[in-house]
C-alpha cells in the first residue's frame, strides 16, 4: 500500500533551521509531483512549496520563498523541505503530498512549532 511518511518536525526557536523528510513507499516518486502542504491554527491547509517530476520547476509561497527549499531524490523516493530563519508565523503540521495521474497521496503529517 502507498505510505508517505513525514519526519523531521520539533521544537525550535525563531531563527532556526530544520529540515523535513518525505519517504514514500508503494509509488514511485517520480511520476508524481511533490508538495509541502501546512495547516496552522485555521482550518485552511496551505501550500508551501512544490516540485515537478524532475525537480526542474519549484514554486513556493510567498511568505516562505528565499527561507524554505524544496528538493527530491528520485532514486531514494524522498522529497526534503530545507526550512531556515523559521518564525512563529512557521507553526504547523506539515503534510506531504504526492499528486499525479496515478493519484493523490497524503503523508499523517509532522508538527514544526517555532517558539522562544
């Protein structure tokens, strides 16, 4: 069965770096598209960042772009989510995606808090 699972979520203070892992097993990565999806205190679940099949093309929000990189490795089946100068405004559980023709998969989610 498909799995995608999410690690590298804690505690941090505002300023710091942390990076999330994405392995999937059950698919193959590469016929998918990847993406970091959070959801903070509202309801709403919002994209942070995505990367085509090849890992040519990543687009990220706005309010994270010059802090957060998005990258894969294909042949390992994991997708990363480098985060640095997190702030408060960081809070979430991060939910990796996987979307494509095959169909769309969803990681349980991992909590990155960003408090002094």
């Amino acid at each position: 069965q498909v799995q995608l699972v999410e690690t590298g979520g804690g505690l941090v203070k505002p300023g710091e770096s942390l990076t999330l892992s994405c392995e999937a097993s059950g698919l193959m990565i590469s016929n998918f598209v990847m993406s970091w999806f959070r959801q903070g205190p509202g309801p709403e679940r919002e994209l942070v960042a995505f990367i085509t099949r090849a890992g040519d093309i990543t687009k990220y929000r706005d309010s994270v772009t010059g802090r957060f990189t998005i990258s894969r490795d294909n042949a390992k089946n994991l997708v990363y989510l480098q985060m640095n100068s997190l702030t408060p405004e960081d809070t979430a559980v991060y939910y990796c995606k996987a979307g494509g023709t095959d169909g769309v998969y969803w990681g349980q989610g991992t909590q990155v808090t960003v408090s002094s």
